[in-house]
C-alpha cells in the first residue's frame, strides 16, 4: 500500500495543461494580429517626426510635405493613410503633421478588433 499523501505531489494536471495551451494559443493569435497595425503606426509617426525635423521641410509647401510623405512610406508599405488624410499646420515656422485613422483587424469569425489611431509629429 503506497502511504503517500496529495500533500507531497505537485505539478499541473493535465485539464491544467490544457487550459495554459488554450489560453497561450488564444494570446498568441491576439499578439500577431495586432502587432502588424501597431507597427505600421510607429512607421508612420516616425515618418511625421522625420519631416517635421527635415531642414528642408521647415518652408515647404503643403503639397510639398504631402509629395515627402507619399516617397516615405513608399518603402514602408504603409497602406492605412494617404497623404491626404494628413493635416498640416505649421507653429513657428515648423510643421505640425498629425492624423486619425481606424484599422479594423478580423480576428475570428464575425470577431473584429477596432483600433483607433491618431499619430502626431510631436514627441
């Protein structure tokens, strides 16, 4: 007769182990989905911060800033916003970019992720 108690054993059972996979396989799906969005916003408010601090830049044109942000997200592949959907003012002569858009993420079946972005030029 084994005279060990549950005291002494300790561990994960299995529906434990289950439970974590389900839950790490869950996280993991969430993670990757929305890793691609929130990178595409740090591209994009770099890019806002690079033309703002540009020198050549400081006196350019709204069309001009517009026509830098198209060439600097082309090697980006940032598809979210246009330059037109970017407004444009300008406080002591350097400009203040800044945007708000939306990105919906299908996640599973008719389960969506709605995320809101509004990146600025300012740190």
């Amino acid at each position: 007769m084994n005279m060990s108690t549950s005291k002494y054993q300790h561990g994960l059972s299995f529906g434990g182990f289950i439970f974590g996979a389900f839950m790490f396989v869950i996280l993991s799906m969430v993670g990757l989905k929305l890793i691609p969005p929130y990178m595409e916003y740090g591209t994009i408010k770099s890019v806002f911060a690079a033309i703002a601090h540009d020198p050549d830049m400081q006196k350019a044109s709204d069309h001009e800033i517009q026509k830098s942000f198209n060439l600097r997200t082309a090697i980006d592949h940032v598809s979210s916003i246009t330059a037109d959907d970017i407004e444009i003012s300008s406080d002591n002569g350097i400009p203040y970019l800044s945007a708000s858009y939306a990105v919906k993420v299908p996640f599973v079946a008719n389960i969506s992720f709605y995320l809101e972005f509004n990146p600025t030029s300012a740190k």
